[in-house]
C-alpha cells in the first residue's frame, strides 16, 4: 500500500483514544470548552489544571483519563473518563471511579468531581446512561473535530473513524429499511430520504420554505428488542450553510421545544440540537405499538410533523 493511500494508523484501541483525548484537552482550547459543556455544563469553565492518563489509585484501580479545571468560582473539578470501545465491562468498574473521586475530594485535593464514559453510540446501553454523570459518544467528537481548529484535527479524526470501525458490529439496514418505507407511506409532509446507511436513516423536506440543511434522523445504536434508536433534529452541513443561518435556524427551535417534551436540547452542538432515545424494550411492552419500530416511526412523524411547519412558516434570516 502507498503511504498516501492508507491511514495514519491501522489499528485503534482504547489506549490510542485515551492518548488523543489527552492531547486534545491539553492542546485545544476549543475542545476543552466543548468536553466540559458536554460533561458539566453548569460548572462555568474557568481555568485549565491539567489531564492525565492511566492515573492508578493503589486499591481503586485506575481512571483512563482525568481531566481537571478551575470553575469561575475557583473550585477544583475534576472529571473522570472511562473510555470503552468494545471491551466488557468490569465489575464494579464504574463504582470504582466514585469511590476514586469521593477519596480525593475527602483529601481536600478537588472540590468536586464527576464521572463520564467516553463510547461509541453503539456501545452504550440504558444502564450505561443511567450509571454515569454524562455519556459523550465517539461520534459527537468526530463530529466536534471536524469544526475544530486544531492542525491535528484531521488526524485525530481519523483515529476515532478507524475506532469507530473497530467498534461497529451494528447492521441495521433492514431495520432502516423498514423505516424508511413506513415513513413515507405515512407522512403527511413532502418528505424525502437525505441519507441511509446500515444503523442510520435521515429525512429532509422538499417544501420550497423548508430550510435544506434541517433534517430528521433516527440512528440505531443497537439492534434487537433490547436496543435502543436514537430519534433527533440534525442540522446538515451542507455547501450553503453559513454559520449566521446555523445559529438562526437553533435560535428558531429553541424557542418551540415546548411543542416536544421528552425531547434533550443541545443547543450548543452544531448538528444533532434535539434528541430523544427509543428503548426498544419499551416500545414493545407498550400496547400502542406492534414493534419498535413502528415507535420509532412514530417518533419521526411527531418530531416533524411538529417542526416542519414551524420552519416553513417562521421567517428565518
């Protein structure tokens, strides 16, 4: 193979991810903010202390990855990142990274603290969710690396793509299939397929006073009747797409999120503002559903139903 052909790496493993978050927490500004937006976005993000990797508490095991900073009231946080690609979870692993943090802030060395796991989407289960302070997916920092200014940054995306592929063993196409054809043959909206792939399928609407760049997605972290389907509002990056209209039309939602509860915003990414999980197992002890996937489809008729005529009628600059 030619150098210029292959990738910088050929191989990715947890260590690989822990090394390049560390770097990039060290290094970036701009992630740093991001990271601590993601994990505690109360905290008011003050001062950078440091980041390590493989700390090692003698009884407690060892953090992957701890990441320190001052808040603006000068209080010493520190998060602790348990980075999984697609290795089994230990027992007890997670109590463990508390147990680490309550002695710390027992020694008076920090103020506070909080746990994040660091996965692919596909690899974070709803006792995962549930288990920790915060979840951040491989796929929100590839998509946080593509809008950074970081000479590394091109790199660094390619670590976590080849990670990415290490971890996906998700096919979903017929699932993603299926949905696609529900959707159309129920929608009342002039809706088209934007994207499909095996775990993802996104709808946009040809509507002339429908913005391009919004569109509606569904990904499927997990497969099964006891997978889960992610159901949210993706802003596209399209050509056209200036960064005074991407503000605009999140501007434009925020002020409608009423109109979808049971609905997370995050409203400072750039592509997926609007979220909502679809646990499978759910759907399928709910006598409203024959499958989870019809409440999957349910899901993406009511979140656009709901928003599409909003960003037709709404005049945005």
């Amino acid at each position: 193979m030619h150098i210029e052909e292959g990738p910088a790496i050929e191989a990715v493993g947890e260590r690989e991810i822990d090394f390049t978050v560390a770097q990039l927490l060290s290094t970036s500004p701009q992630f740093r903010r991001w990271f601590v937006e993601q994990v505690v976005p109360d905290a008011h993000f003050g001062e950078f202390i440091g980041v390590i990797t493989h700390a090692h508490y003698a009884g407690e095991g060892e953090s992957d990855i701890e990441f320190g900073f001052l808040t603006q009231a000068g209080d010493r946080h520190v998060v602790l990142i348990e980075n999984k690609i697609n290795a089994a979870k230990q027992p007890d692993q997670i109590e463990r990274y508390y147990n680490r943090g309550e002695i710390r802030v027992e020694r008076h060395e920090w103020d506070s603290f909080s746990v994040c796991l660091l996965a692919p989407e596909g690899y974070v289960s709803k006792a995962d969710e549930t288990g920790v302070d915060s979840v951040i997916h491989y796929e929100a920092v590839q998509a946080q690396l593509v809008e950074l200014s970081h000479d590394g940054a091109p790199f660094f995306q390619d670590i976590f793509e080849t990670a990415m592929r290490k971890s996906s063993t998700v096919d979903a196409s017929a699932t993603i299939a299926s949905i696609e054809n529900r959707v159309h043959a129920q929608t009342g909206l002039p809706l088209t397929t934007a994207f499909t792939g095996r775990k993802r399928v996104s709808f946009q609407s040809s509507h002339p006073d429908h913005p391009d760049a919004v569109w509606y997605d569904a990904f499927i972290g997990k497969t099964g009747e006891s997978g889960r389907t992610t159901v949210r509002l993706h802003i596209e990056s399209i050509e056209e797409l200036t960064e005074e209209r991407r503000n605009a039309l999140k501007s434009t939602i925020s002020r409608h999120t009423e109109a979808i509860p049971g609905y997370e915003c995050h409203f400072h990414r750039k592509v997926n503002i609007v979220s909502t999980t679809i646990w499978h197992e759910d759907a399928l002890q709910d006598p409203g559903f024959e499958d989870h996937i019809e409440a999957i489809v349910d899901e993406l008729i009511h979140l656009s139903t709901t928003i599409h005529p909003i960003l037709v009628e709404e005049d945005i600059a």
